[in-house]
C-alpha cells in the first residue's frame, strides 16, 4: 500500500541525513534494537456487551429446532388462508420481556 512506501520514504531519508554525519555515525534508524522497539501489533478486545451478545447468539445456533416443522408449516397454512389471527396484546408482553431481560443481562 502506499502508507508502506511512506515510511519507506521516510526511512530512506533519516538513512541519507544519518550518511552525511560522517562515516563512524549511524542513524538511530538503521540500528537493529531500535527497530524492533518500534513494530506494533494490533489488537481486539471485545466489551462485556459484546461477549454476552456473542455467548447468547451461540446459544440461540445451537437450540433444537427439532418438532417445530409441523408447527411452522400449519402457520404457513393458516396465514395463507388468511385465519392467522395476531394477538398484539400478547405480542407486546413478550416484546417487553424479551427487552426486559436483555437489560437485566447487560446490566
């Protein structure tokens, strides 16, 4: 990438003002120690959030889904007869304990 040919750039040019101190001076560029001082590495570090998020997402991969198939084919049957009948009430109570829970889990 061209931010490697940067640094080249850079190093090439402490080399030459390193070159016309004089022949028994060196850069402190060239000196193997000081190299190996400077390389850094990268790392990730995942939040609690996101370790939790990520044990919960494995957990609902590995759920048996075992039995459900006759439940969600009659499902399917009965929204495309149009006598699938939503009970909101319902609904909302479970969305407001799912989003319960989920607080109570990321504290």
């Amino acid at each position: 990438m061209a931010i490697n040919n940067i640094n080249n750039l850079a190093n090439n040019r402490l080399q030459n003002t390193g070159s016309s101190l004089g022949a028994n001076t060196k850069p402190a560029t060239s000196s193997p120690d000081n190299r190996a001082a400077t390389v850094r590495t990268d790392s990730v570090s995942l939040t609690n959030e996101a370790q939790q998020l990520q044990q919960m997402q494995k957990n609902l991969n590995s759920a048996s889904t075992t039995g459900n198939e006759s439940r969600v084919e009659s499902l399917k049957k009965a929204v495309a007869n149009g006598e699938y009948q939503v009970n909101s009430e319902a609904v909302a109570k479970k969305m407001f304990s799912f989003e319960s829970n989920l607080d109570k889990l990321l504290g």
